[in-house]
C-alpha cells in the first residue's frame, strides 16, 4: 500500500474514533418526542409501494430520504432505539470523511483538510442532528450534498448532480447548497445549470404546497420573523467558542492565501445559515439546524490549525495541547451536559412505555408534558397496544376501575 493511501486510510479511522469517542452517549439514549409519530408516518410514507404517492406529495417528497430511511430501521429492528441512534451516528462518520474527500479536491481548504473534518467529528454546535433521530433529515441533506461538493470539485458533474437531486430530496433548505457549490469553484459555474435547474423544480415543489403544509403554519419559515437579530446572533455563536480565536490566528498571522479561504469559510456560514434564519418561534436557531454551518466553522478551525503548523514548526507541541484541549471541551461538554439534556427529552415516553409494557390496563394520563400524539404513537409502536389504552379526561375512564394511574414527574 502506498503511504498516501496507509495516510488516507488512518485519517479515516481516525476521523469514526473522534466521531465515536464524543458522541457514543447518544446510544444509550431512548427515542425522543417527534420520533415516535415520525416513525409511525414513516411507515406509510416509506416504503417501497408508496414511493409514487410519496414523491407525488409537493409537501412529504421533500423530505424523502428520511421516510426511507426511518421505515429502513423499522423494517429492520422496530423501535429498538440503539439501532436508530447508531444509525445517526454512522451517518456522522460518513459525512466526516466527506468533509475529508471535500477538503483534500478544494485547493483552498487542503491544507486544514484532516484538522477540519476532526473538529467537525467532535463538535459539540450542532449535537441536536446527530443525538436526536429525527434531526436525521440534516445528516442526509449534508451527506448528499457534501458528497455532490466533493464530486463537483473533482469534476464529476453527472454525479454532482444526482447526488444533489438526493440532497434536494432530503430537505427543503437544501436548496443553499447551490450557492455553496459556487464558492468552491466560482470558475465553472454556468456548469452548475443542472443543479440550478432541480432547484427550481424543489421551489416550485415548495411553492404548491404553500397554502396547506403545516411547515409554513408552524413557525418553522416566515417572511414576518426578525432574521436581521436571528442571523448574526446565530453567526456570532456558532463561532463561539473556537471560530473566534481561530479567525483571530488568521487574520493576524496568516498570508493573503489563507485569509482568503478563512473569508470562504465565513461565507459559507453566512449562508448555511439563512433559511433557519426565518424561525417565527425563536431568535437562536436549533443545534440541528446548524449542522451544515459547521462545516464553515471545521475549515475555519483546520486552516487556523495548518497556519500554526506551518508558521511555527517549533510549537508543534503547543499545537498539539490546543487540539487536545479542543477535543477534551467538545467531548466532555457533550458526555456530561449534553447527554444528561437528551435523557431527560426522552424520559417521558420512556416511562410510559415502559409502563404500558408492563400492564394491560388502560393508562389514566393525569400529567404528560408532550403532545397527546407522541404517547399515542409511542405506546402503539413500542408497547404494541392501541392509542385507546390512554385515557385523557375522567369521562374516558368511565366505568373503568382498573385503569393505572400515569404522571410524569422529571428526576
């Protein structure tokens, strides 16, 4: 084997055990509130008999992938929560060595490729998309669409375009990558036609569904939210904590070249970051949201650390401790604070499921924090039994005097 591949190869293995390493607590999380009534639609949306009337649904087809990918692990192990949670983080290694392959075909990312797609493995910023499943809607749009920057950059134009389709396929904010895709390779983009071209038939998609999808009713997009305050105050914190001191390096110690491409990877911030900027219901966009605004972040953090590398060959040692030190904040932040968050998410229909496991009365639900949906769905899909078996008012007990008693109380 030649040492560029035995290189290439340890980078990756590297790349699984950083990814592994800071986010293993999240399998030993129990499903969290919108899977349950995910899955269940997934069921119907996703399999391969419905695949005309799912991608015939103007409001469903953009979010395809994670229909077939949900009734996949249905198929495969039920509701069995590791599965689904190592599945996220399967996806997660697989979109580290994209930003990898990316890096190495973008002559201005090269130099910070490995140092890039490290920080990004371990990040703690977007923890939402890969430690709650039903972010996963956000690791396959960045899956597809880093896989679509990385073919692009190595001129494979047909598969650029493909594997955009699928990104295009996954979620509707997809559509930025476009403009991405033109930063790294400003050069050739009148060659971007195709790609331009399934992103008018993704808005026209968006477009038709305009009047009726709850996605327009819910918070999630209006042209009425304050983005001028939700825009920067997301940019300035998705550089907090090592964006800042690693554009500081940058802008101070770096030659024109690098500073250059640190100015790409602010830009490409910017705009990964514009469609979550409409949210009615908050001026902070979700962790999830900020998966592919990360990416900006990771080459910002690898071309600071390659700057230091080249610079100061002697401080090599110091170099080291500040990665070391980069690696312990993400990892441990997110093994202790994080992990306890998402416990406590998934606690409410733990417990209820595990209560309807136990018994098979009907449940008398005096307290739930969450909609009456996501216990309906959880105990149908992991307790097997019908959404009847909960009882929501005293007139549903009527009569009944066998009913078990359900509140939930948070440790």
């Amino acid at each position: 084997m030649k040492s560029s591949s035995r290189t290439l190869v340890l980078e990756l293995f590297l790349l699984a055990a950083l990814a592994f390493l800071a986010y293993a607590p999240s399998l030993n999380i129990g499903l969290i509130a919108d899977d349950y009534p995910n899955i269940s639609q997934a069921r119907t949306w996703g399999a391969p008999a419905d695949l005309s009337t799912l991608l015939g649904d103007a409001q469903f087809r953009l979010r395809s992938t994670s229909y077939w990918a949900m009734y996949a692990l249905w198929m495969t192990a039920g509701v069995t929560p590791v599965v689904y949670h190592a599945a996220s983080l399967l996806l997660h290694v697989l979109n580290c060595w994209l930003l990898l392959a990316a890096g190495r075909a973008w002559p201005a990312m090269r130099a910070g490729a490995f140092y890039a797609a490290a920080f990004f493995a371990v990040h703690e910023g977007h923890q939402e998309a890969v430690m709650w499943f039903s972010a996963v809607n956000e690791l396959l749009m960045f899956l597809f669409g880093a896989a679509a920057l990385a073919c692009w950059l190595k001129r494979r134009e047909a598969a650029s375009a493909a594997l955009f389709a699928l990104a295009l396929l996954s979620k509707e904010s997809a559509l930025i990558l476009l403009p991405l895709l033109v930063f790294a390779a400003p050069g050739r983009w009148k060659r971007l036609w195709p790609h331009a071209v399934l992103c008018a038939l993704a808005i026209a998609s968006i477009a038709a569904s305009r009047s009726y999808s709850f996605r327009f009713g819910d918070g999630s997009f209006s042209l009425s939210a304050p983005f001028w305050i939700t825009w920067p105050q997301s940019f300035a914190r998705i550089l907090w904590i090592w964006g800042w001191p690693a554009l500081a390096l940058i802008l101070f110690a770096a030659p024109r070249g690098p500073r250059r491409a640190a100015g790409i990877a602010l830009a490409w911030i910017g705009i990964a970051l514009l469609p979550y900027s409409f949210l009615a219901y908050s001026t902070r966009i979700p962790s999830r949201q900020t998966y592919l605004a990360s990416a900006g972040l990771a080459w910002l953090f690898g071309l600071a650390a390659a700057q230091w590398r080249n610079a100061w060959p002697l401080r090599r040692g110091l170099l080291n401790a500040v990665l070391a030190l980069a690696l312990a904040h993400n990892t441990v932040y997110l093994w202790t604070r994080k992990a306890a968050q998402f416990r406590e998410r998934a606690a409410p229909t733990d417990q209820l499921v595990a209560l309807a496991r136990r018994t098979r009365a009907p449940i008398r639900v005096e307290c739930f924090p969450l909609p009456p949906l996501v216990a309906e769905e959880a105990v149908r899909l992991a307790a097997d039994r019908p959404p009847s078996t909960l009882q929501w008012t005293a007139a549903a007990g009527e009569g009944r005097s066998d009913a078990v008693r359900f509140c939930y109380h948070s440790r």
